[in-house]
C-alpha cells in the first residue's frame, strides 16, 4: 500500500529502525533531565537550525501538536487578540481556539497576525512575497502555521515571528510532536506578557528549552526519532527545489493528463480546485470532481494499491488530496500517475 495522505502520511521507512534503535539503545528509558536526554534535545535542535536554514538567532522548542502550538500564541504572545485572515478548515478552528482564550473583543488592537501558510484543507499557500506584504503591512507580531509545509519548502524565516509545524507531515515522522520556532521578539513579547499560568507557557517551555529539558516527559521516541531523520535528509534548499519541480509536474499533469476533458465530453470528470497558480500549494494539491466520482477514484485507488487524501472541511466529499511530502519517492508519485492516467 502506498499513501499520499496528507497526514497523518508517508513515514521514511528508515523510521521503522530508528524506532527499534530508541528502544533497543535504552534511549526511551532515559530520564528526561538526564546528560544523555539533553544531549538528544540539543543535537535535533542544533540539526533543525542547520538544515532548515533556521537564523541562529530564532529559538526552538518541542511541543505535543501544532494545536498545542495555536494555544501557546494565544495564551503566551496575544496581549489583546489575534487576527486571523483565512481560506480553509485550519486558519478557521485556528481563530476558533484562539478566540476561546483571548475572545475577539477589540480586534482593532490586534496584536498577533496568524497566517496559515500552507492551508492542507483545500491546497492552497501564502507564499513567501505575500507573506513579506504582510510584514510591511502588520507592525507586530506575525504566527505561521506551516505544518504541512515546514520541512517541505524553504521559508524566509525572518518574515514572521512564530513558526510551527507537527511532523506527521512534510517531515516524514509519526504523529505526537511539533516544531516550534520563535524569534527575538517573539521572546521579548512573551516577557513582556509574563503569561506563566500554565504547563506550556512559552516562558516556561523557553525557560526549560534554554537548558534543553522539557516542562513534562517529552515524547522522547518521537524526539529521537526527528534527530535521526534530520541527520538522514537533505539541507532544504535541496528538497525545496525537489518539492518544487514535483509540484510543478503535478499541476502540469492535471493540466494537460486529459483526466480533466477526455473522461467525458460533455463534463469534465476532475479538475484542480484551486484555479489561480499564485495561491496553489507546493505540498497538497487538492482535486475537485462531483461525489461520486470522487468516491469512486478513491475507491478504485484503493483496490490498486493507492490511498488517496480524503477531502477535509467543506471539501470533505467533493475533492481527493495528494501529499506532494519529501518521503514520497518518484517511483510511488509515478504509480500513482500511471494508475490516474489509465483511470476510467
Ligand atoms: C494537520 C494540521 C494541523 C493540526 O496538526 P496537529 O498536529 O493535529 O495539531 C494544523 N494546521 C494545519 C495547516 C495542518 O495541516
């Protein structure tokens, strides 16, 4: 079975023997606070730093998920509220959880953007000059959501202040951790906040983190796990230009594949969702048709092998998603188009 579920998706096969190795190695027995843990911590933050180009000045911390993630800034980095433009089903239950902590009583005083960069809902992004347009346009501080993304495509990291992803996605990993990446000024933010209410508080996570110890048990498997990974893959300039070009042979595909025109005369069978190139993902690309032949390919691809994305939110039953994530490899992405190719 090969999947392009846009997560939880693909892991690198090699997961399977740094699992093995964690538990074999006593890795996942070891005490959290112990020289041996804290070395693991340092060592995956120091890889993240280097092969996500992350500026040496930006901190990092672990956390549980990317909705841990949403609640953090809201708790820790939102004095007044949040403002929270969106396309699709995560910038929405984003500003959700965001407006149960701090409710959206003042948005004029708006002091957090919170953009989702790569919206895996219906395959769309916010790249890297609108984003800049954001910058110039918002004074304060600027979240990104990049979950599906981070990992997956290179970022101009100083355009916002907050970066967070889980990485069951474009990091090839099982679910159950996530990146958190924050600046300076995020930094100067929370103190000025002082928020330290809670278990997560960023003061408290950055506080712990400085000494490369977790506020609670991390999850040391998954922990372990990324290190390995982040030593195994390329620096992201390379898978940049990888998940690029791919991209841009599946747009290219469904372009010219006459899935979209051969199938019928009359009315095409599937087409991209999303119409206009500038707003496309480079990660997950999302495939629009009516129900049934929606449920129909993803059933047929299921018979030969293929798990396709479900839709997600409003695009539940009318679209099928593909992960286009660095773990997916040319030979399964070749599969999956010839199966398409001779679909009918
Ligand atoms: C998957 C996803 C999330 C949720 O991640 P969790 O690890 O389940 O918290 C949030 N935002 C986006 C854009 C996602 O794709």
């Amino acid at each position: 079975m090969i999947t392009f579920y846009p997560g939880p998706s693909k892991v690198y096969p090699q997961v399977a023997d740094y699992a093995a190795e964690a538990i074999r190695q006593g890795i996942v027995s070891l005490n959290h606070r112990s020289a041996g843990f804290m070395d693991i911590v340092k060592e995956t933050v120091r890889l993240l730093h280097e092969k996500l180009a992350i500026p040496a000045d930006y901190h990092i911390a672990l956390v549980s998920s990317a909705t841990e993630c949403w609640e953090i800034v809201a708790q820790s980095l939102t004095a007044e509220s949040s403002l929270h433009p969106h396309s699709g089903a995560f910038g929405k239950k984003w500003a959700e959880y965001a407006y149960r902590i701090k409710p959206p009583a003042s948005l004029n005083e708006a002091d957090v953007l919170c953009i989702v960069q790569n919206e895996t809902s219906n395959g769309t992004q916010v790249n890297m000059e609108t984003l800049a347009q954001f910058r110039r346009d918002f004074s304060s501080l600027i979240a990104v959501d990049a979950v599906s993304s981070m990992a997956g495509i290179a970022f101009d990291w100083s355009l916002a202040d907050v970066w967070f992803a889980s990485v069951q996605k474009c990091f090839g990993l099982p679910a159950g951790l996530a990146v958190l990446v924050y600046s300076p000024a995020a930094l100067k933010r929370a103190e000025e906040i002082g928020e330290n209410n809670h278990y997560n508080s960023l003061l408290f996570i950055h506080e712990n983190f400085s000494k490369f110890q977790t506020p609670y048990t991390p999850n040391g498997l998954g922990i372990y796990m990324l290190m390995r990974v982040l030593q195994q893959v390329p620096p992201i300039a390379v898978v940049n230009t990888i998940t690029k070009q791919r991209a841009a042979d599946w747009y290219a595909f469904f372009a010219e594949s006459g899935l979209s025109s051969s199938l019928a005369l009359d009315a095409p069978a599937f087409n991209l969702l999303i119409t206009d190139p500038s707003i496309r993902s480079e990660t997950v690309i999302a495939v629009e048709g009516t129900e049934k032949a929606i449920k129909d390919i993803k059933t047929a691809a299921q018979q030969a092998g293929i798990t396709l994305g479900n839709g997600y939110g409003d695009w539940k039953s009318t679209t099928f998603r593909i992960a286009n994530f660095p773990a997916i490899t040319d030979d399964e992405i070749g599969t999956l188009k010839q199966f398409l190719r001779s679909y009918r």
